[in-house]
C-alpha cells in the first residue's frame, strides 16, 4: 500500500500553458504570478504543501505565509477530492512577505512533515523558477520634421531610396529614427548624408552641391588663335582648360584673315574631351550681291561686269 501511494503522489504538475510532472526542474514563472498547481494523491484526504528556496528557512515555510514555519507545524492545506485529484493556486504576490528572485522547490507531503522529517510520509516536489518581471513604458511617439535646402535650389530629395521632392522642401509627420538624405541635380557631384529625426524637433540640412567638371583640349591650325568659351577669352591655342562644368559650351574663335568659327563642345565629367580646328582663310575681295537678272537693266549690269573685269586685271597690292 506504501509503495501505491508513493507511486501515485509523484503524478503531481503544474499546469498553464505548460505541463509539468513532479519532479521536473525548472518551470519559470515571475514573482507576482499566480501558479496553478495539482496532482493526485491515492488514500490520503489531505496534501501538506511548503515552500523552500532562497533566504527561507530550510525545513520550509506555508506557501501562503512565508512567515509560517514547517518545522513548526504550518503548511498550506488542499483537500482532495473524490476523484483522489487536488488543485491549489498559488499567488506568489500574496504570501505574507516579498520573494526573492531565484529557484524554489515546492515540497507536496500525504503527512505535516517539514523538510527534516520527510522519510515519515510519502511526497514528491515541484521546481520553479521565479524571475523579476520586466518593466516597460510605452512613450507616445511624436513625429519629427525634416527641413531640406541646397545650393543651387530645385535639386532632387531622396530618403531612404524614396524621391520626396525637389529643395527648398519641408516635410512633416516624420518618425523618429535615422534616415540617408541625398540631394542631387544634373551636372553636380551627388550630397549624401545621415540625418537623425528627433521626436517632436525640426531637423535642417542644408547642401552646397559642387559642380561635376572634366577639361578641354583645344587645338587650332593654325596655333597661336585666341579662344573664347561662353563669352569669356580663356587664352590661345592650343590650350587644356581644366575645370570646365559638365554640359554645352560655345567655343567661339576669331583670326584676322579666317573665317571665325563658333563651335558647341561637350564635357564629360572627369573625361578630357579634344577639339581640333582648321581654320578656313577669308577671300579678300568683297562678296557683291546680285539681283536677279530679270529685274536688272541691261546698263546696270554692263557696268557690274566691267569693273570686275578691272578688278580681276588690277588685283590689290
């Protein structure tokens, strides 16, 4: 008969969302909670359950008096039902005195025997892990506001990879994180930066975007012709020019005795672009218009002929 009730006490566990069977080390909890516990105990009306663990008395205490020592008689009682089946909730808040974090055992007996006289009855035990529970606070998010401008203005707004607009622009209702601000525009070097969003502050950045520039080789034939790019005399070729902006130029050219000449350029950024020019010599003689011979009188016309017979005969000196 001992060895049926000893068999049948050690069915003890504790349920939640988890199941534990007596004996079973380690279901963690936090002090405060309320643990359910049960078992079944076979040809015993009555269970004895004390408690120990850290800065409690060895021999145990009551589990629903911390204050109540097993060695002097306290223990938390349960009655066991018809079905040899017993239940008990035990509130670690409700003890008569304040835990401490750590592992506990509780002692669960057919007989009131304490710690030290456990070899009178027959019991099993239960482990359990009490932590402190964890505090939160949950602060309202307040939004942020980003405030952008560039020189020159009118340049593209990405953040996180997401187009927002073109600068001056001021955009609202912005979490509170960190984000990658880039400003770009056709023709400078791209701004790139991390910004910081700061609940319920207003963020500014402001971007000075460098022009994107490559150069200019410029060769004439003949040398020696003075070069002037986009109304400004930069010098004589043949000449490099560095640092021009990316994008259209007009190269214009002018030599006494040549046809002047205006070129557009390209530059590429970082890439020298070369233009080679030959130079057409202008005729020294006056271009006469004509008008057409149907509305020129005969006498007009002999006289337009012979003195380019004597201009052809008596070239200039």
């Amino acid at each position: 008969m001992t060895l049926l009730r000893a068999t049948c006490i050690t069915c003890i566990y504790v349920i939640g969302c988890l199941l534990l069977v007596g004996g079973v080390a380690g279901f963690q909890a936090y002090m405060g909670d309320t643990i359910p516990l049960q078992g079944s105990s076979y040809g015993s009306q009555t269970v004895y359950l004390f408690l120990t663990g850290p800065n409690l008395p060895a021999n145990g205490v009551a589990l629903d008096n911390i204050n109540a020592r097993a060695d002097e008689g306290h223990f938390t009682q349960v009655d066991v039902d018809s079905n040899d089946h017993w239940t008990y909730k035990w509130g670690t808040n409700a003890i008569g005195g304040r835990l401490d974090a750590g592992a506990y055992t509780v002692w669960v007996s057919n007989s009131p025997t304490d710690r030290s006289h456990l070899n009178s009855g027959d019991y099993s035990t239960i482990s359990i892990i009490l932590g402190t529970p964890a505090i939160s606070v949950v602060t309202p998010t307040v939004p942020g506001t980003l405030v952008l401008n560039s020189t020159p203005s009118e340049s593209s707004v990405v953040i996180n990879d997401v187009y927002r607009g073109k600068t001056p622009l001021t955009l609202e209702g912005i979490d509170p994180g960190s984000y990658t601000v880039t400003i770009s525009r056709f023709g400078y070097t791209k701004f790139s930066t991390p910004v910081k969003v700061v609940s319920g502050r207003i963020t500014e950045v402001t971007a000075t975007l460098v022009p994107e520039t490559g150069s200019l080789a410029v060769n004439t034939s003949p040398a020696g012709v003075q070069l002037v790019l986009d109304g400004v005399l930069v010098g004589q070729s043949p000449v490099t020019l560095t640092g021009i902006t990316v994008g259209n130029h007009l190269l214009t050219i002018q030599k006494d005795g040549f046809a002047p000449v205006n070129q557009s350029v390209r530059v590429t950024v970082d890439q020298q672009t070369v233009t080679n020019i030959v130079l057409v010599p202008q005729s020294p003689y006056p271009t006469i218009p004509l008008p057409a011979a149907g509305l020129m009188p005969a006498t007009l016309l002999a006289g337009i002929i012979a003195i380019a017979i004597v201009v052809l005969y008596h070239p200039r000196s």
